[in-house]
C-alpha cells in the first residue's frame, strides 16, 4: 500500500519535512515514489514553511493512497493559508 507521509531530513534540533508517497514497508526516511511538498517548521518569518502540490497529492488519493494523521493535518492548515485574504495580497 502507499502512503503519504513526511521524511525527515535536516540537522539535529533543526528539523525539516519533505512530504513523500512512499511503499508503508519502506523505512520513515527511505525509499519513496515521489515527493508531493515540503514542511519547514523552524521557518523565519517570510520564509516560506509549507509547500505541498494537491493535483498530486489528489491524485495518489484517488489511486488509493492514505495519508497520515500529520499530513491531513497540513493539508487542512495549506488550504486555510491559501484562503486567507492576507495570502492573496
């Protein structure tokens, strides 16, 4: 089965998140079909924290993909920066 999730890179104490579809048997940070966004969580601000591309991100769902728990989450938390006014300007 595939699943979307986040691979872990970045340094000690300083981590970032690249969101992947990947096999549920490979490891967290391992192999993985295609990587879909990323998630910084130390971002300064102006920097950009979350990109995540949601035409494929639809599409590995449709095929059957699931996603994480943590993934929904940013999902939801993308498509609330992306309806704002401010985001617009």
């Amino acid at each position: 089965m595939v699943v979307i999730r986040l691979s872990r890179g970045g340094a000690k104490a300083r981590p970032f998140y690249n969101i992947v579809a990947a096999d549920k048997r490979c490891r967290r940070d391992g192999r993985f079909i295609e990587r879909i966004g990323f998630y910084n969580p130390g971002a300064a601000e102006g920097e950009e924290g979350l990109r995540l591309s949601l035409d494929r991100l639809n599409y590995w769902k449709s095929v059957g993909a699931q996603t994480t728990a943590t993934v929904d989450r940013l999902v939801r938390q993308h498509a609330k920066l992306a309806t704002t006014p401010a985001a617009a300007a």
